[in-house]
C-alpha cells in the first residue's frame, strides 16, 4: 500500500531524528511496525489499536507507548479524534521503554505537549526542540502511573468470534455463562474451557471488559447519565458499574467524562 510504504519512510528514512506526526496517519493502515519507538497520544475520543495478540483500547487524554518493530495497526470510528504521534529513536530500551503500555496524560506532559504543539517533522541531535522531546520522553517513565488495563485478546477461532459477536450488541441483557453456553448450543464446560484456551481469559472478565468500553463509548457519545448508562450495558447497580469501571480504567465514570 502506498500510504504504508510513505509513512514508514517518512518515520524511518532519518534514523537518529525524532519525527512529530500530528495528522491521522496511521489509521485503518494494515499491520505495520517502525524502527522507531512511538508515543501515540489521543484525544476526543476512543482510538483502537490492534496488535496480533490483543486490542487495546486508548480513550481521549491517554496515550500509548509502542515498543520498536512491534506490529500494530490503529483504528477509531470517531471524527472529532485528534492524534499526536511522536516517533523516538531507539538502539536498547529497558524497562518502561520495552514494554507496551498505555496511561494517562498527566498535567506535566500535557503542559509540555501544549508548549510543543506547533511542532511537526524531523527534529535532530543538536537542536533544542531534539533536547526537549528527550526530556518529554524521559517523563514518560518517571511518573510511575498505572497502567490502563482495558486489553481485550483476539483469537482466529472462527466459532468463538462468531458467539463473541453474537453477544457483543446484546451487552444490555443478562448474559451469564449458562445463559451463552445453551443458546449456543454447548455445555458450559465446554465454553469456559474455550474462552480459557483460545483466549486466557474467563467469559466473565471478557464481558465485564466488553461492557466497560461500550460505557465510554456512550459517555463519550450520547446525553445519557450514568445510570442510564449502566443499565444501558447491562448493570442493575449503580455501584457495581462504577467499581468495575474503576478497577479496569483507574478512573471513575463521572472523572472519565470530565476528561
């Protein structure tokens, strides 16, 4: 693909420059990787990135920290999404560097964001605005903030993509593990050890996961509040909604639509 091929050139043409991309370059690109650590930062709305192994969801004011050559490809089903992508030289990263990861944007990064936002290209060894990015690139790991933990696992499994979607639009319903295993037509047995061995992961964390994203999708999206929301995915209870939203976003709901 064309549009590929440029934008892995315009990222690795220069290998010891930092590159600042503010345009929509990556999106519904195949799978692709760089030479290039990259910190994607997004805002406005939810962006989906998809890796071999899991899709990770990135809501507005967080960012992702994407390891050199790891194959991912980035996705979002909103027009008000703005995305900020800065690419690193990187000969060993160690540490927080190494590992994919996505968290919040703190005030001090968005600060130093905010200085920078005219910034966009190659930036060099010398050059104040290469010192700089280094020093927002030092921050990212010196912070110490938790992880954001929404990671769905895909599968190739054609029968358990087929009953994950036959569920993912019915989130409002009651959608136990018995109830799931006998409209499709297997035992619940079977279907706990399918989740646990196609996706390492238990129907119930999986769901709980599914319900989580749709509920800032609609935060984000519609007027509804926050209980119109819960019942809307499925949850009779308001506090439940609300710890569950909590633990996996480390963000209550109503902080979430604050941001």
């Amino acid at each position: 693909m064309k549009i590929l091929s440029e934008l892995i050139k315009l990222v690795d043409q220069n290998p010891d420059s930092i590159v600042v991309m503010r345009q929509q370059t990556e999106q519904r690109l195949p799978a692709h990787q760089h030479n290039k650590t990259q910190l994607l930062l997004v805002y406005g709305g939810i962006a989906y990135l998809q890796t071999a192994e899991k899709d990770f969801y990135i809501p507005s004011n967080h960012y992702i920290w994407i390891p050199k050559n790891y194959p991912h490809n980035l996705m979002f089903n909103t027009q008000d999404l703005y995305i900020v992508n800065i690419y690193f030289p990187e000969k060993k990263a160690v540490g927080f560097y190494d590992e994919l990861g996505i968290y919040p944007v703190s005030k001090l990064l968005a600060e130093m964001l905010s200085f920078s936002e005219r910034w966009q290209g190659d930036y060099f060894k010398g050059s104040w605005e290469f010192e700089f990015l280094i020093t927002l690139k030092g921050v990212l790991s010196k912070e110490n903030l938790k992880k954001f933990s929404i990671q769905l696992p895909t599968t190739d499994d054609k029968r358990l993509n087929a009953l994950i979607e036959s569920f993912r639009n019915r989130l409002n319903e009651n959608l136990s593990l018995a109830i799931i295993a006998r409209q499709s037509g297997m035992s619940v047995r079977s279907l706990t050890r399918l989740f646990q061995t196609k996706l390492h992961i238990t129907f119930v964390q999986y769901l709980k996961m599914l319900r989580i994203i749709r509920a800032m999708e609609l935060i984000k999206d519609t007027d509804l509040n926050m209980t119109e929301i819960a019942y809307e995915i499925g949850y009779s209870n308001i506090a439940a909604f609300s710890n569950n939203f909590q633990q996996l976003t480390n963000m209550r709901p109503t902080e979430f639509k604050t941001k």
